[in-house]
C-alpha cells in the first residue's frame, strides 16, 4: 500500500494552509488556515473492510517550561514524546483518499465537535484537547485535524507523519471518545497493511524546514 499528498512532498515542508499556526514577524506566531492536507492512497489489500489514520508529531518536547518563552530555547537534545493531530476512523474501504480542507478549514477556538465525521467516518480527539486544558479561551476537545504549531523557540524541525492502516473490520472496535493511542491499541492485530507520508515544520526563522 502506498500513500502519498498533493499538498506536500514526503519528507519535505508542509505549507502553512495546512498548519495550526504559521510564523509571524513581530508576535512569533499567528492562528493559519489549519486546512487539513490532501492524500490518496493505492495498492490496497483486497480484504480491506476500512482505514484508520493517524498523525503524530514524535518530535515534542517532553517538558514544556520553556515552551514558548523569550530569551530561552528548547535544546535538541531533550527527550521528546508523541503529539496526534488527526484521529480518524471508520474510513469505507472504497475510499481512495482525502480532500485538502474536507475535513478541517480554519482554527475553532474552544474545540471541534465530534466524534461523527465527514463521510460517515469518526474522528477522536487530538493533543491540542490537553494542550488547552484550562485555557479560558481555546479549551475543549478538539476532535479531529489540528495541524502543525510547533514551539517557536525550539531548536529542531518538527515532523508530521500521516499514517493510513487498512483494517479487516468495518468499524474500529473503539465506543465515545477517544485517542490516538487507544485506536493504535484497538487496531492491533486487525492491520493489513500501513503506509506514511511525512512533512516537515517549523516556527523558529533560525531551523529551516
């Protein structure tokens, strides 16, 4: 099975229409387009019943006390963890790919209703739902696709990767709400075959992407 976007070259940056927050010259950063990226797929198993995708940035920092902060960097060598921006389910094997902005087009403050989906699919929520705990202004769940906002103080280019799993289910054995790494869990042993595509990005002028 092969994956790949017509809004960015595998391995290559990500434009910011397809970004949460794009870079800005006087306040670091601005809220973007947060449209989510095209993709087709091909070569699938004849035994496919659905998809599931995911998107993870592996490249987050593990402790955020200089997160964001003036006079301060993110140094590379930092352990870094798993973020998800996209948790979708329930994919009819019949489809051949995605739309860019079928199913995000814009930042929604306050979260992104869900779990139902376009298309009859379901979407869990991602990482942004706990990033913005307690934000008085963009708390929520935020189900679905929330692109790229990666520190601007950090020292690395962040990668994004796009990976599409074809099942032998119809509907991914997951109820109410839910993560990306409880779909990795479901998913185990239902696989049939699973294919990537990586962009890159960056907020921080001095890294290039």
């Amino acid at each position: 099975m092969k994956i790949a976007s017509a809004s960015f070259d595998n391995n290559q940056p990500i434009p910011n229409a397809n970004a949460f927050c794009a870079p800005d010259p006087s306040s670091h950063v601005t809220m973007s387009s947060n449209k989510n990226p095209a993709l087709s797929w091909k070569d699938v198993p004849t035994e496919t019943k659905s998809f599931a995708l995911l998107c993870h940035d592996p490249d987050v920092p593990s402790q955020g006390d200089d997160v964001n902060q003036e006079d301060k960097t993110i140094p590379a060598d930092l352990p870094r963890i798993d973020f998800y921006h996209w948790v979708l389910v329930d994919l009819a094997a019949t489809a051949t790919g995605i739309e860019e902005g079928e199913y995000s087009d814009g930042v929604t403050a306050g979260g992104k209703d869900g779990p139902a989906g376009p298309n009859g699919t379901r979407q869990g929520v991602n990482d942004y739902t706990n990033w913005f705990a307690g934000d008085a202004d963009m708390g929520g769940d935020y189900y679905g696709y929330d692109g790229p906002c990666p520190p601007w103080n950090d020292t690395i280019v962040h990668h994004y990767t796009f990976t599409l799993y074809a099942l032998d289910v119809e509907k991914c054995p997951l109820d109410g709400k839910f993560t990306g790494a409880d779909v990795r869990e479901a998913i185990a042993g239902h696989v049939l075959a699973e294919a990537s595509v990586t962009g890159i990005y960056s907020l921080n002028p001095d890294v290039k992407a």
